[in-house]
C-alpha cells in the first residue's frame, strides 16, 4: 500500500496543466485553460482546467477532479495505477508501506545507455560513420550516441548488471518469442530517446551492418508512446520557450546537426508523422513552429497531413522544403549555415503551403479536375475561421484565377445563429449572488464562521445544497468544481465587502419574512408580535449598517 505522506509528496509536484496538458490541447482562457472535454463528444470546448485551483472540470458532462482522477478517468486505471504512472511521469518513487514495493523504477536503460556509449568508444566502423557525417565529440556526448552490439551480449551484461529480463522486456529493449529473449537493438548505433522530463525512455537505432531496415525504434511500452513525444524535446525546451520557435524535422541526424550550428530549439518526430496527440506537448510555450521536411515525396506527403494539422488547430508557423535530396544535416554539414537561418527565418505559411501542394495534385487544364481541386480547397478551407477562410479564398481563387476562376465562386455557407460561450451554454447557475457566497467560503474560509453567524443554508434559494457542500469541504463535488472554475464568479476579497453583500442580502431577506409572517394564520397572536418585533429590530439594524445574528 502506498503511504499517505509519499502520495502527498507526489501532489504537491503535478501540475494540473503539465498533467491534463500531456493528454489533451488545452488553450488559454483568461487565468484557465480549455479544451473540447475528452469524456464525451462536443463541438465547442466545455472542459475547463484552473492552474490556480489544479482541478479540471466539464460544464458539459460534469467530469472533473485533479492530476489523479484525470489520469484514472483518461487511462481506465484505479487509483493506485494512476499514482504509479504519475510517479513514472515525474520521476518520483513512491514509498510503500510494505518494504517489498518501495523499489524505484528500474536503471536498465539507463546502464544500458552508459554501456552502449562506452562500446562506441571502441567500434572504430560506428565511429567512422559518425565522423563522416559531421556528428562533433561533443554531440555524441551531448545526446548520448552509443552502439549495441549483438544479441547475446547484451542480454548478458543486463544479467550481469542484475536486472531481470522482464524488466527489459518491460522497457523494449528485449523482446521475447517462444520462451526465447533477444535484444531489440543489435550491431547498430544507439539514440536515447527521453521524456519531455529527461527520463530515458526508449532507443533508436541505425544499422551500420546493412540490414534492410535502415533506422529502428523502441516498440510501445508504458513509457514511451512515440505519438506523443518528440525527440530531443528536453534539450530543446528551454531554448523554444525562450525563443518561442521549435523546429520539427524528421530524424535524429538532422536534429543533432542542427543544434550543433545553434538551433538548439530542434526536435524530430520518432518514426512516425506528426499526430494530434503531439500537439499538448508542442502547444507549450505557444510557439512558432516551423517543418523542415525533405522535398522527396513522403516527406512532402508528412509535410501536407502536419500542415493540415497544425493550421486547423490554430498554431502559426510554416514549412520549409529541401529540394536536390538534402536535408537540414546535409546544410549543416556543407557549412550553409546562414542560408539555412534564412530558409527557417521565412518558412512557407502552413494554409499556402496547404493550398498550393493540393493544387500541384491536379492537371488544372482540365476543367473537371480543377472543378475537384476547387472543392478540396474549399474543404479545406471550411476548417478554419471564418476570417482566414475569406483571406485564403482570394489565395486560392488567385492561383487559379489565370484558369477562369472568380473568387465569387467561392462561397461558405454561414451560420448566422447566434450562440453564447460554451460555459454560459451549459451553465445552470440560477443566482451569481449566491455563487459568490459560495466562491467566497471555499476561496476564504476564515470568514465561514463569520457567514454562519448571520445567514444558514436555508436563507439561499438557489444554492443551498452547494452552500453545504462547500461548507463541509466535500471540493470533489462536480457542482463546486464548476463555481470554483468559472471566471465569471468573483469571491469577495475582504471583510468590508463581504459586510457591504450581507447587508442588503439579509434586509431583503427579512423583508420577506416581514410580509410573511403577517399573513400567517398558523400561530397564535402574541406569537406572531415577538417575531414581527424581533424582525423590525434586525431590520432597523441592518439600515444602520450593522450585521445582525440570524436566530430569531
């Protein structure tokens, strides 16, 4: 069992929006965030998360909770599991009441990494091979560059180390057929491929025996989803959020090459195209992103789905094209270095560069296919903001324009119905007064007993129930969550403001009872001239400016 004093230790690290952010692209909201809620489908985002309050909440479906619960609800775990995956995430080791548990998570990658970097040291065809594409000392330093060797050694020195093959198998460095383990990586040089927090979590490799498959990758474990991350992007963080640039390309060889000529804002996605559950991560910092793809046609091919992607989901940037087969390294190596800057510094705007590559996809002389180019543009189009639509429409139209094309044929179809924010859509909030009360206590709670000396559950008429909720502390409550992370809803800040909402709360409340109690018929008449004295005087207080204790 997992102690109370080490889980507290792990929440006081997470950040609710590093958390939720490393699933979902969040997007800034005033001082939270939102996002289309990952638990049902809707079209505008409901799902909010407060960095101030580390909670998240959907006025849509009402999920909500902090770092722990989001984790348990996105990944299907329980609560321990959920620890468990935090801990990994953040580095952190749990501790467990039973001594067998408290164990960290296993070093065999880590060794693994030592020992493939010192094995490079001595493989004079590895070292040949990096020399011969420009690769520095201090770059083979810098990213960890080593060699695995064949099979069976290193099987043998991760028993040597005292490691369990499950462990290995568990990290994808062995796998395992038939009751028979092999290494993943064998004869190749080696690239430790990190967590957005440093953690080695998997390894690349290029083959320098030539085997067919030229580059491999550490298969999906627990801690590596090549979707989600990029390489290098703990090296390069520090300088992107500074710069507010990151520059993807497509292989490790380019991303080193580059931060050896001083983009150190380079990355590089891990075998795969860039998908959407890389964009939390690339949305951090909001930066400026530019591609730098080869001018084959696969690369031109990764180039229009990202580009596609990214323009759709709002980020800016561009993409720049290597033509004569070369790559950012290639650059990198010649020596053009300064006609590298430039390309990065004007790279080609993602919707144009969209645009134009669909219009390269048809024989435009024939008036059908331009017909279908028109409306693939369009589509494409439709995606967008309404002002961005109506920019590239004459774009489009212009480069087909030398065909017969009028930008009137353009046409969006526009809804004119008018709709609120989502959160005042699906808001059910009845009386903002009352939320502030609430808002007041769970953001103040000095003041509950001031609050209690005047006023009880019974005098909200809107509220009472999230009144009660907030007074026990019962913060899980789906109904505080949404009062806690609407902006809309202001606590009162001091004791002279909250004295200024009382009053008049409670001179209308007693007002009330005033006019009620005089039309009772239900109690005797000596009864009902001590409360109408008793209520009289509160009231007479209350046009003085004082508060009056709520017991009749």
């Amino acid at each position: 069992m997992i102690t109370q004093d080490s889980i507290e230790a792990l929440k006081a690290r997470l950040d609710i929006v590093d958390v939720v952010g490393s699933y979902v692209e969040l997007k800034k909201a005033g001082a939270n965030f939102k996002a289309p809620c990952p638990f049902h489908d809707e079209n505008s985002p409901s799902f909010v998360v407060s960095p101030s309050k580390g909670i998240y909440h959907c006025f849509g479906c009402g999920a909500g909770g902090d770092s722990i619960k989001f984790v348990m609800e996105y990944e299907k775990l329980n609560y321990p599991e959920a620890l468990e995956k935090l801990a990994d995430s953040y580095n952190f080791t749990l501790t467990h009441t039973d001594n067998k548990h408290n164990k960290p998570r296993s070093q065999v990658m880590d060794k693994l990494n030592e020992w493939y970097q010192n094995l490079l040291t001595t493989r004079s065809d590895a070292l040949s091979y990096i020399k011969e594409r420009g690769i520095y000392e201090s770059s083979v330093e810098k990213f960890g560059i080593g060699y695995a060797p064949d099979s069976n050694s290193t099987i043998n020195y991760i028993n040597s180390q005292g490691f369990l093959l499950s462990e290995a198998i568990d990290m994808g460095v062995v796998g395992s057929d038939s009751g028979r383990s092999f290494a993943r990586f064998i004869e190749r040089i080696t690239f430790p491929i990190h967590s957005a927090n440093g953690s080695i979590v998997g390894f690349g490799g290029r083959t320098i025996s030539g085997h067919q498959a030229k580059y491999v990758n550490s298969p999906e474990t627990a801690y590596y989803n090549k979707s989600r991350l990029l390489y290098a992007y703990h090296h390069a963080k520090q300088t992107l959020h500074k710069t507010k640039e990151i520059i993807i390309t497509e292989g490790y060889l380019d991303v080193i090459m580059l931060h050896q000529a001083g983009f150190t804002n380079a990355v590089a996605t891990l075998g795969t195209a860039l998908t959407p559950q890389h964009l939390p991560l690339l949305r951090k910092g909001e930066p400026r992103i530019v591609m730098a793809y080869d001018g084959d046609n696969a690369g031109r091919a990764a180039a229009l789905k990202a580009s596609k992607l990214l323009s759709v989901s709002g980020f800016r940037g561009g993409v720049i094209i290597f033509s004569d087969g070369q790559d950012p390294a290639d650059m990198v190596q010649k020596g053009a270095i300064e006609e590298l800057a430039n390309m990065i510094r004007e790279p080609k705007p993602f919707i144009e560069f969209v645009l134009e590559e669909l219009l390269s996809l048809y024989d435009l002389k024939d008036p059908k296919a331009k017909e279908e180019c028109m409306q693939e543009g369009m589509a494409y189009l439709k995606t967008l903001s309404p002002i961005l639509q109506e920019e590239y429409k004459t774009f489009l139209a212009s480069r087909l324009g030398g065909l017969g094309v009028s930008p009137s044929l353009l046409k969006f179809s526009q809804n004119t119905k008018q709709t609120n924010s989502p959160l005042m859509q699906k808001n059910t909030h009845k009386d903002m007064w009352e939320l502030a009360l609430i808002k007041t206590v769970l953001e103040r709670p000095e003041f509950i007993d001031q609050i209690l000396d005047v006023l009880d559950a019974s005098l909200l008429q809107f509220h009472s129930r999230e009144f009660m909720y907030a007074l026990q502390g019962k913060t899980d409550e789906p109904s505080l969550m949404a009062i806690a992370v609407d902006n809309n809803i202001q606590a009162l800040r001091d004791e002279d403001a909250l004295k200024s909402e009382l009053i008049p709360f409670l001179h209308k409340y007693y007002e009330r009872e005033y006019k009620n109690i005089k039309i009772r018929t239900d109690i005797t008449f000596e009864k009902k001239a001590f409360i109408i004295r008793k209520i009289r005087d509160k009231i007479a207080k209350l046009k003085k400016g004082e508060l009056v204790a709520f017991k009749l």
